[in-house]
C-alpha cells in the first residue's frame, strides 16, 4: 500500500513525513469547545466533589466496598449474581453524569458477590457522549475513595485479529490509546497520584495471570491482545482497520483506557475483559448491525460472569 507523504522544511533540510501522522497529531489536538472550561473547574473542584460524592454514597450504606465493577455494552447480567444492597441511578448522584447510551443503565449497584463487597456500575460513560475524560472516569476515583482495592472492567469490541471470533473473550494485556484526550490533562493532584504515572504494565500482571488459570480450568477460550481505544460514535473505516492491524492492536472498542490510566494514577490494580463482537476484516466488511453485538455480547456475557465471579475469590 503506497503511503500518501507531504514535505515539511526544517532549517533549509527537507524532512518527509507520512501526511496520515500529520494528520493523526493535528486532530488529536482539537477538542470540544467546553473541554477546556470543564478541565479547569474539574481540576480545581476535583478533592471537593470526590469527597461530597463519597459522602452521599456513604450516607446510603456504602461503605468499604472491595471490589470495583465496570459493565460495558450488553453486559449487564452480572448484576444479577450481586446480592443487592444498594442500588442508585447515577441522576441521583451528586457530581455523577446521566449516562446517554440505550444500552447502559446508568446505575450504580453495591451489594455483595460470593460474600464479597462489590460496587458495580451498570453502564459506563463515554467521551463519544460529549463529556470530558474528568468526567468520564470520575467515578473511579469515588471508587478507590470508598475503599475500593481491585478494579474489574469489560466491553465489547471489535476483533483486528482475523484469529480471534465472535462471542470469544480477549484478555487486555496491553493498550493503544488514539483518544483525543487524556484524563490526566492539567494540574497535578499529588494527592491523587504523580504527574507521570508509569504504564508499562497498565494491568495488572497477578490478576491476569490468576484469570488465565480460571479460564483453562473452566474450559473457556480466553484470548490474549492488545486494545486500541478510538473516539466512536462512528465505527471504523475499512482503511482504519487496517491502519489499527499495522500499529499492533488485536481489537478496537470506545472506552477502558481512561478508566485504566486514572486507575494506574491512583494505584488501583485493574484487569479488563473484552467481548468479541464482530470480525473487523477490511477485506470483507460488512454493515454493523449494533442489535446483533448486543445480542452477541449477551449471549458471551456468561463466560465472562464466570470469570469474575470466580476471580473474586482469589483477590
């Protein structure tokens, strides 16, 4: 495939660079005209609203959770294997934003799995939706804030790998970030974490370890790859998919990557499953139907509910 180039000049020394990088760096600048204004303010009320959020939860019974629970697209059934103490729209939640996806609830759910304290949330937030990234992952902090040790998260997402197939789990051992936006942008809170945060094992290499064990003992077919996140809503070009292929993902989805660094920033051990909802092959793609990867994710959402339920017995 021959690579569109343009020209740069550069101290009378011409440099040639491929256009698609050019391109790449000039969008991943551009931001929603409202970022800005929210990343200042939620920099500044960040301890203030994380405290105020930790303490209405508080005030209805959840305290100490273990575990934190993220439920990505069609992965809701879970819920029911959680012995519900507390369950609470995220309307209701002081600093927490109404979820906009059909398919994801939009609730926070505490109770307890297997005699384990979990704090599950029915549905996540997404940057396609127009918030920003603080927002986004704003309830992981609440999460480590109540006392949360281990975070467990899920999707779907679309397999690059042509081995992998529907229905089929892919561990996440590593990631591509291509979002436009980073939830660690702005002011430090050293309190929360260090400016750099390293994350050259963003997942935590005990817990995935542990889950491949389960998975061989249980028979379930759990592949092992690396996820790109990218901003959605839209799904990907037939030119993407081969672009992601090249770069090294394994599969592509439109959330976790956020959660995952601001999980590392406030050391927040984490794990993440993924959902193979469709087979992303450029050269014989066909029209997305988003019914049929719910369907597809329901369907594989068992295997995954296996996983976990046992996995908390090891953490």
């Amino acid at each position: 495939m021959e690579t569109v180039q343009t020209e740069v000049w550069k101290s009378h020394n011409k440099i040639t660079v491929p256009f698609w990088y050019i391109a790449f760096n000039v969008l991943h600048r551009i931001l929603p005209e409202n970022t800005i204004a929210l990343l200042s303010k939620k920099d500044h009320m960040m301890d203030e609203h994380i405290k105020k959020t930790v303490s209405y939860l508080e005030s209805k019974g959840i305290k100490d959770p273990e575990i934190g629970i993220v439920l990505g697209t069609g992965l809701g059934k879970m819920i029911d294997f959680i012995s519900v103490d507390q369950k609470i729209d995220y309307v209701e939640i002081p600093n927490f934003e109404r979820s906009t996806v059909e398919f994801h609830s939009g609730k926070l759910i505490f109770g307890k799995i297997n005699g384990r304290k979990v704090l599950a949330m029915q549905g996540r937030l997404h940057f396609y939706e127009g918030y920003s990234m603080q927002q986004i992952t704003f309830p992981i902090r609440v999460m480590k804030a109540l006392g949360v040790k281990y975070l467990l998260l899920s999707n779907a997402a679309g397999a690059i790998n042509l081995d992998f197939r529907k229905g089929e789990l892919m561990l996440i051992t590593d990631h591509i970030n291509l979002l436009p936006e980073n939830p660690l942008r702005g002011k430090n809170d050293d309190l929360q974490g260090p400016r750099f945060p390293d994350m050259s094992r963003p997942y935590s290499e005990k817990i995935n370890k542990k889950i491949i064990e389960i998975a061989e003992k249980e028979k379930i077919v759990l592949r092992e790859g690396v996820y790109a996140s990218v901003q959605g809503p839209n799904l990907e070009t037939r030119a993407e998919y081969r672009l992601l292929k090249i770069a090294g993902a394994d599969a592509v989805g439109m959330s976790t990557v956020p959660e995952v660094i601001v999980a590392n920033h406030i050391g927040l051990p984490c794990v993440a499953v993924s959902v193979i909802t469709d087979e992303c092959d450029p050269e014989n793609l066909k029209p997305v139907d988003i019914n049929e990867i719910i369907a597809i994710a329901g369907e594989a959402e068992d295997k995954l509910i296996m996983l976990y339920t046992k996995l908390l017995d090891y953490l």
